[in-house]
C-alpha cells in the first residue's frame, strides 16, 4: 500500500473512533447508573426480606400466645361450668 492508501485507511479508522468513542462513553454512563441501581433495589429488597422474616416470627409467636389462652380460657370455662358453687 502506498502512503496516500495508509493515509486514508488511518483516516477512516480515526473517523469511526471518533464516532463510536461518545456512543461508548454514554453507554458506560447508562450501565454505571443501571448498576446503581441495581445494587441500592438488592439493599431494598435484603431490608424487606428481614422485615418479613421478623413479622413471620412475630406472627408464629403471637399465634402460639393466642393458642395458649384459648386453652386457658377453655380450661378455665370447664371450671366454672363444674364449680357446684357457680
């Protein structure tokens, strides 16, 4: 190749980088703030995830709370019904 075809052919590629480069740079920009984004809906949905865990075990325990004084209620209920004295 003569110096005129390597001219033209260093011309072409600095052209097509000079175009492509500002599309790069914006697209890293884009997948910069997507992964940001990403990363802070992960820390949302680890604190919900804990949230959760803690009312179902708040729930289990008010459940079994509830069971013990309906049976105690129940108890209590058959004691009143056999007192002779009632």
């Amino acid at each position: 190749m003569t110096a005129q075809e390597w001219g033209i052919v260093i011309g072409i590629a600095a052209a097509a980088t000079a175009a492509i480069v500002p599309w790069m740079l914006l697209v890293q920009a884009r997948l910069a703030v997507v992964a940001d984004r990403l990363e802070r809906l992960e820390h949302k949905l680890d604190e919900i995830s804990h949230h959760e865990h803690d009312c179902t075990q708040r729930c289990i325990r008010l459940e079994t709370e509830m069971r013990y004084q309906r049976d105690e209620l129940a108890r209590l209920a058959e004691q009143v019904a056999g007192d002779p004295l009632g």
